[in-house]
C-alpha cells in the first residue's frame, strides 16, 4: 500500500494541499465559461433582491386599497393562465435552444429562438392589455398604495421581459452573423441564465399576487 | 480562449447552468426538458385549479 492511501481516507477530495498529485486550484484560474456564468449568477442574485423588495412591498400593502378595488375584483385569473403559458413555453423553447447550441445547429438554434420571442410578445402583449385596462377603468397606480405595488412589482417584470426580448433579437442577429463564437455561446448562456430567472420570478408573481390574491 | 484553457483538460468543470456538463446528448437533453416542462405544467394547472376550488 502506498503512502498517499491514507492521506486520501483522510482527505478523499484532496482539499489540503499536502497530497500528491493534481487538484482543483492547481491549474490557475477557471475558463472564462466558468467565470461568466458565475458572475451572471451573482447579477441574478442581485436582481433577486430587488425583486425581493418589490414582494415584500407589494404583501405590505396588498391590503390598502383606499376604498378602491382588491385584486379579486381586478383580476382576470384567464388571462394570467394564458401569460403563464406563454412563459413557459417560452422557457422550454429556450431550453431548446440551449440544446441546437450545444449540437451547433444555426437552424434548430434560430427557430427554437423566435419560438422563445414569440412566445414572450405573447406574454408582453396580455401584461400591456391588462396594464392598459385596468388604467382606463381608472385603476392604475396612483390610485391606491395596493395598485402601485401591483404595478411596480409586475410591471418590473415586464420591463425585464422587455429588456430580455431586445437582448434575445441582438443574440440571434450576433449568432447568426457570427456563428458559435466562444464569445457567443457565452452571451447565449447568460441569455438563457436570464430568461429561466424571469420566468422563476413570474412564478412567485402569479402565485402571490394573483392567485391569493384573487382569493382575498 | 486563454492559454489556460488551451493546457489544462478541463473536462468535468462546468459553469452554474452549464448544459455541456450533462452526458447522455440531445436525446437525454430533450428528455429532460419535456419531463420539466410537463411538471411545470402540472403544477401549475393544479395551483389553478385549488383556487378554483
């Protein structure tokens, strides 16, 4: 028996530095890969806080409705399904996407894209009709502290669907023109980082906002 | 792609969300997308559906 043997019972994933052999660390720093989805991962994170105080804002004053309507008066739970759909295709077609990257496909890569855009027009589409509705009727933010939590939260939401969708249309045009560049496949996977995060969040929103709140 | 990654075989180091990590190819990956997404859909016409209720 050799005398790293018990060196390894002790320490089986190497993690002291006084085995033989090769270990993670040794071989300077990780591969921009690895790098870029870390540091996106901890941009989420940041966008996570920030959404977390926008839900903390809006369950605060969910409420206060200064005599106004409550979400079970505003809400049209049909509508909310048809957005959730949409994401959710959206995010699957995105995973499809990944996958055409991964095989190197221009094509399936291409089509899977603007299935995943269209999908979150789609999405975009219905928040701006209920958005535009409800401040018709009278009911936009600045009627009541529950109806301007409502609207920050959701609408920052879509703001980021927005902003997503001209990042989506950049990545296309720049896969496209440029092919699958090192550069490319890693804006794709932050891309895609970004869309699943959006669609995490919009799950918590039909959750708390719409689905208790149309039972309140 | 730096010289780092042009000496060092970096196989089984994978980024947070990497799906190059997975083995299996396109077969198992649309596997596990669909099972994802039917869960997704699952749970969520159930979330409807004890609203409904």
């Amino acid at each position: 028996m050799s005398a790293a043997a018990p060196a390894a019972a002790h320490d089986p994933h190497r993690l002291g530095h006084h085995g033989a052999g090769p270990h993670p660390g040794d071989h300077g720093p990780s591969p921009k890969r690895i790098i870029v989805g870390y540091g996106f991962w901890i941009f989420l994170l940041s966008d996570f806080v920030l959404f977390s105080g926008f839900f903390a804002a809006y369950a605060v004053l969910a409420g206060a409705t200064a005599g106004g309507p409550s979400g079970r008066q505003l809400f049209d739970l049909h509508s909310v399904a048809i957005e959730t759909a949409c994401l959710l295709l959206s995010s699957y077609t995105c995973g499809m996407a990944s996958l055409a990257v991964a095989a190197r496909s221009q094509l399936w890569t291409q089509l899977s894209l603007i299935a995943t855009g269209l999908f979150g027009l789609g999405f975009l589409g219905f928040e701006i009709k209920e958005f535009v509705g409800l401040i018709e009727q009278g009911d936009g933010p600045q009627r009541s502290a529950f109806l301007s939590s409502f609207f920050t939260l959701v609408g920052c939401h879509g703001l980021h669907i927005s902003v997503g969708l001209l990042w989506l249309g950049t990545n296309m045009a720049q896969i496209f023109t440029k092919g699958f560049t090192g550069n490319m496949i890693r804006r794709f996977m932050c891309f895609s980082l970004f869309w699943h995060a959006l669609d995490i969040i919009w799950i918590a929103i039909f959750t708390v906002v719409y689905l208790i709140g149309d039972g309140r | 792609m730096s010289r780092h990654d042009e000496v060092h075989d970096w196989r089984g180091e994978v980024a947070p969300g990497d799906e190059d990590g997975g083995e299996g190819g396109i077969g198992s990956g649309v596997r596990g997308y669909l099972i994802g997404f039917a869960l997704s859909v699952l749970l969520t016409v159930a979330s409807f559906g004890i609203v409904g209720t």
